[in-house]
C-alpha cells in the first residue's frame, strides 16, 4: 500500500452552518468520505484498500480547475473511487498573492449552471408636447439632457417612481406639470396622455397608454380644479379661453390608473409644456448562467461502473462546511486545502440513467 502523500479532512456538519476554520495540521490523516449510492452506503478512505487521494490543480490566464482524485492507481476500471472537479467562477481573477482559503470559501458551489435574472428595462420616448425645441430635461430634479431637444428617449432599469420634467431655457411657454412614471422593473407602467384636437380646440383627446385595457377604460375629467362631466368618455370640450387646465383621471378594470394634466393652448397661451410619452417598450436581457464554482463529481461503484454528475439536476446541493490549511511533510514546499462537502444530487451512468447520491465527501485541493 502507498504511503498518501496528502492531507485529509475531518468533516463536522452542524446544521447546515459552516464552522470556524480549524487551526493548522500537519501529518498524513485519513481522508473519509461516507456517501449513499442508490441506496447503498460506501465509505472509501485515503491509505486504506490501496486508495490514493491525489489533489492536482490547472490553470489558465482567466481561470483555475482543482482536481481531488481518491483511486486505487494499481487498480483500472475498479472501485470505488472518487472524483471531485472544482472550476473558479467567470468572475476569477488569477492573481499571484491569492488568498487561497478565502477564495475557495467565498465561492459559490453549483453542480450545473445556474439560470441568471432577467434584466428588465423600460425605454421610453418622450416630447414637451408644443414643439419647444430650446430646453432642459430633468429626472427626478437632476440634469440628463443637456442640449436644444424637445423629445428625449430614456431608458429605466431600475424599479422606481421617475419625476420627468423639462424646462425651456427662455421659459416663455407656460410650465406644465412633471411626468411621474412609477416603474415596476417588468411591464410598462400605466400612464395616459392628453392632447388638443387639431380639429377643434376646445376638445381635449384622452389616451390610455399600452398598459389600459383598451375595451375598459373609464374617465375622470377636471377642468380648472372641479371634476365636469363628459360626453365622449374619451374627450372633453372645453372652453379654451376661460380654461387654464384640463385633467383626467384614466382608470380601467385591471387596476391600471393614471393621472395626467394639460395645459390647451389659445391666443394666451402661446405655448405650454404639457409633457407626453411618445412610445414606449419593455426589453428583457437574461444574464448570463451563474457557474460560480460549478462542480463535478464522478463515482465509480464496486461493479467498476463509472458515474458522473453532468446532467440535469433537480434540487441538487453542494455544500462546503468545512476548509483548511493542511501541510504534508513528505511534500515539501506544496500547499493544500482541506475541504468538506455535504453532497446530495443525482449521478449518471453512460446511458443517461439517473441514480441518487448523497453523503459528505472529505477531499483536498492543491494550491498554487
């Protein structure tokens, strides 16, 4: 029997909570893994029945892969044996003073990748709704748009409420109220406009944006502060010369509900700043898979059948509980980990037929 010529971990699981790193060891102990197999149970110990634990690591520019094999090297195709393949995240960066024990318990252990979050942003375009064309736009009190322009297009990514508001630079057109979008972070928000006829002045036009029921939306309408009745329930006529406001409440029968003001424009009212969205969009971006850390994991059972854990995995769990420093005299000059694992996914065969494996696994890593 080889002497091994590693280090080896004792494994602690306290529900489920990582423990305090152990002080330093120095020596040869045993390396045990217990783990369930369908439905059979396989202990397999580092120095016992001929099994070698050998920790390797490779790496690149932009990546690192620690490879821990427990096998009985005199033996080809027998078991058990076991495998366990740690790839570091997208993120990784190689650097020569990397604190190793950090690193490998800051990482996120995977047997798969994981599905990123969608990312959800709402582009919309807007104008000041009478063709100023010398102004500034405002979000939320703060300056984005620093040149002449009366339309401006602006994408939301984050969840919120957006006070939109523009403000011509000579400020000889009336100022309208600000535009308030509150933005969920998924569907178009539920905003109205208002515009003036150009058939008839007197008639202001209601519309519900994308988001209203289009076959049930109902109006509230206020003119100079006092609610008015309607006829159309999509349009008001006013008096344009004795109005200074027109407002509408637009409400439809999923909850949708928005309120918008105008300012209509006479011989008085030269010009006013009654702000409108133009079109606006949803686009969703999924990010790219999590492989933080993604792990494999192949087994070789009694019969010499190998197993692996590449495939679909369904409430799989790999758990680090335990890391440490671990010297081998007979290795001078090399650095090892000590890591456990608690372990429970589902391994396959060269068929593709799924088994059950669970258990704690005790292995090791070699350090750069």
């Amino acid at each position: 029997m080889r002497k091994l010529a590693i280090l080896c971990l004792v494994l602690i699981v306290a529900a489920c909570e990582k423990e305090e790193l152990p002080a330093n060891q120095t020596g040869t102990p045993v390396f045990v893994s217990d783990v369930n197999f369908n439905g059979g149970d396989y202990t397999l110990s580092a120095g016992e029945n001929g099994l070698v634990l050998n920790p390797t690591f490779t790496t690149t520019d932009t990546s690192i892969q620690f490879t821990s094999t427990l096998s009985n090297p005199a033996c080809t195709n027998c078991g058990p044996a076991l495998n366990l393949e740690i790839n570091s995240p997208d993120s990784f960066v190689l650097e020569n003073d990397t604190d190793w024990l950090t690193q490998l318990e800051s990482w996120m252990y995977a047997l798969e990748p994981q599905p990123g979050d969608s990312l959800h942003t709402l582009n919309l375009s807007i104008d000041n709704g009478n063709n100023i064309s010398e102004g500034d736009w405002f979000v939320n009190g703060a300056l984005v748009n620093a040149q002449p322009a009366g339309t401006i297009d602006l994408s939301i990514g984050e969840p919120g409420t957006y006070d939109i508001n523009y403000q011509d630079n000579d400020s000889t057109c009336t100022t309208g109220t600000s535009l308030i979008i509150d933005y969920n972070g998924e569907d178009i928000p539920c905003y109205g406009n208002l515009y003036q006829s150009v058939v008839d002045s007197n008639t202001i036009i209601a519309e519900p944006g994308p988001a209203f029921d289009p076959d049930a939306t109902a109006v509230v309408w206020i003119v100079n502060g006092e609610t008015a009745p309607a006829g159309d329930p999509l349009s008001i006529v006013v008096d344009i010369d004795n109005v200074f406001e027109v407002c509408a409440v637009m409400i439809d029968a999923f909850g949708c509900q928005d309120s918008v003001c105008f300012i209509p424009t006479n011989s008085a009212t030269m010009c006013a700043n009654n702000l409108r969205i133009n079109s606006s969009e949803i686009t969703s971006v999924d990010e790219a898979p999590n492989t933080e850390a993604l792990v494999k994991i192949e087994f070789v059972d009694n019969n010499g059948v190998a197993y692996t854990s590449e495939g679909t995995q369904t409430n799989s769990n790999i758990q680090l509980v335990s890391i440490a420093p671990y010297t081998e005299p007979t290795r001078p000059g090399e650095s090892f980990a000590k890591l456990g694992f608690e372990i429970s996914c589902t391994l396959y065969n060269e068929g593709g037929q799924g088994f059950p494996f669970s258990g704690t696994i005790n292995s090791a890593v070699a350090l750069p």
